[in-house]
C-alpha cells in the first residue's frame, strides 16, 4: 500500500480512479478526513450503493485503507481515509483519454470557483494583502507551452512540500503556531477561440 501523501501513478489504476467524477469526489473527501460510505453518500446526496461501489474501488487500487468500524443498528460501518492524493502529473493526466480527464477537470473546476465564491462571500478573500489573483492570457508556441506546464508541476511541488512543512511546524509549536485555512488554485489550458475581446492580464497579490 502507499504511504499517506503519495500519488497514484499506475497507468491502469488512474485511468480506473479517475473515469468518474462520484469516484473523485470521494477520494477528495476521504483525504479531509476518514468517514464511511454511509457519511458520504449523505454529504454527497448520492444513493449508498453508488457510493459504496466507488469506495470499493478506491481501495481496490491503493486510493483508501479501512481504518475503523462501527456497530449501527445491527449492521457494521466501515470508516475509511485517503492514503494516496488526488493528485497527478502533466505526464500522467496525458495517459489519460479526453473523455477520461473531462468529468475530473469539470469537478476541479467547480471545486475552485466554489472555494473562491465561498472566501468572497466570507470575506477571507481580500483579508491578506499579499493573495493572489492573476490572469494572463497568452499566445505561445510548442516550447513555450512545455516550458508553462513543467513550471506548474514545480509549483504544484512546492506547494505539497511547503504544506507538509507548515503541518510539522504547527506540530512542534506545541499551539503555539496558528495554521492557515488556504487554497491554492492554478489553472493552465488552451483557451477557446472568442471573437470577443478577451482582455489583458489581470494580476495582483
């Protein structure tokens, strides 16, 4: 089994785990915090045989682990928690087909605008001078296409390592330390053509 944090890279377990949106959406969830079938379904407001499907599958490729059970009303429920992210790489998304990655890209997509209508409405946002906020759109060549990809991957990097690195210092600090709430969001992609204008970079932190 893997170890909490790593990532599932077989090329056959991705293309499996990541061919439905309800399959992620529980991964995600799994990672926050262990929780059962039953607890999904109801947060999900999806049928428990659905989800308990999707659960066996996860752990069927190394995605989740049991990690409890409980006795409720006569019957047994099983707690499980993510012991691989959902997360990829620019070269293992690419093994995946178009219709494969689309219903996962669609619930990313979703899952950002949430976060940042959610920090708005909330009005965490803007609360620190130094968030980020950019927009650029570009036109490139193959090299330079490449070169944006591989720099998103590093940042995605920096941004797991500098997340477990927080985790052990607010450990240590004996609560001493405060961790933050935050989310950090990058999307990269080939834009539509728009006869619209689309407007210039937009930028701020």
């Amino acid at each position: 089994m893997a170890a909490i944090g790593e990532r599932v890279t077989a090329e056959d377990a991705l293309a499996k785990v990541f061919a439905h949106p309800l399959r992620v959406k529980a991964w995600q969830m799994l990672n926050h915090a262990p929780s059962s079938p039953n607890q999904l379904a109801l947060t999900l407001d999806e049928p428990l045989g659905n989800v308990a499907y999707h659960v066996r599958e996860l752990e069927k490729f190394g995605c989740i682990e049991l990690v409890d059970t409980k006795q409720r009303r006569g019957a047994t429920e099983h707690f499980y928690r993510a012991i691989a992210r959902p997360v990829i790489r620019t070269g293992e998304w690419g093994k995946l087909t178009p219709e494969e990655r689309r219903p996962t890209s669609r619930y990313g997509m979703q899952l950002i605008v949430g976060d940042a209508i959610s920090a708005d409405t909330a009005g965490t946002f803007d609360s620190r001078p130094d968030r980020h906020l950019s927009r650029c759109p570009l036109l490139l060549d193959e090299q330079g296409w490449e070169k944006i990809a591989v720099a998103c991957d590093d940042f995605l990097a920096l941004v797991m390592k500098t997340q477990e690195e927080s985790a052990d210092r607010v450990a240590d600090s004996a609560g001493e330390a405060t961790a933050i709430p935050a989310v950090a969001s990058l999307l990269f992609f080939e834009r539509a053509p728009s006869p619209r204008r689309l407007g210039g970079p937009f930028g701020g932190s």
